[in-house]
C-alpha cells in the first residue's frame, strides 16, 4: 500500500483512543505510506469521505472506529479497487477480533498502532457483504 485514507470515528469506542489513531497514521508514514487522515463529524461524512478515497484511487481506506464504521465504510467502497483494513478503535470490535488484530484495552491502547501496522503486511482478501432492504452489510 503507498496510500491509505485513514478514517477515524471518535464517537467509537473511548475518547482516549484519539491519540493512538494519530499515532498509528505517523507510525504507517514512517513506512512510507501516504496517508490521508480525516475525522468525520457525522456518519454521513464518513460515507463521503470514503466515496472520495475510492475516486482519489487510493490503495485503501483504514477505518478507525467499530463494527458499524467499518460496515458503513465497506458498503461505500462495494466493488471498487479500493481495500478496507480496520484498526479496533470501537467498543466490541468483533471484526478485529474475528481476524485475530491486536485489541486495545485501558492498559494496551498501543495496539492500535499495531493493528495499523499489521494491515501493511497482510495479503488482501474478498468478503462477501450481505443486503437487506436495499442496503449492504458486513457481519463477521
């Protein structure tokens, strides 16, 4: 990946974690990973944000946040080029947890940062989404 969105909800998960995303994009530039970070204020800007990263053809948009960001950020990104990774920034984070990432907790929040650094070395994988009334999911 040269370049990544890195999408951060801050109403996911704890307040805390805010510094642990700042500190996992500088950690993933220091890789040389082009990064475009942005903190929506709304789901709605999040959906826009990730509409933008496909037509900016990035490599992929890493959301920050939980299962109901990742899932919003997935049915955006359905069928374009463009990767999902997610960094556990949530509360349950069931999707982390299903592809064995490092969960932050109050006493390792640090492992946001490697969770982000993990992605850059993990071979990219098809998931299927599911629809109901019209609209795309993801569940683990």
């Amino acid at each position: 990946m040269q370049h990544v969105w890195l999408l951060h909800n801050p109403r996911a998960g704890r307040p805390a974690y805010a510094k642990y995303v700042e500190r996992a994009a500088e950690a993933l530039a220091r890789r040389g990973v082009a990064v475009t970070f942005h903190r929506p204020a709304s789901i709605d800007e999040l959906r826009q944000l990730a509409r933008e990263a496909v037509s900016a053809r990035a490599d992929a948009v890493l959301v920050a946040g939980g299962d109901g960001s990742l899932g919003t950020v997935a049915a955006e990104l359905a069928g374009s080029a463009t990767a999902l990774g997610f960094i556990p920034a949530g509360t349950a984070n069931v999707w982390a947890r299903e592809l064995n990432l490092p969960m932050p907790t109050w006493l390792k929040p640090q492992a946001i940062e490697r969770a982000a650094l993990q992605l850059l070395e993990a071979a990219p994988r098809l998931a299927d989404l599911g629809r109901c009334n019209g609209r795309l999911f993801l569940l683990w």
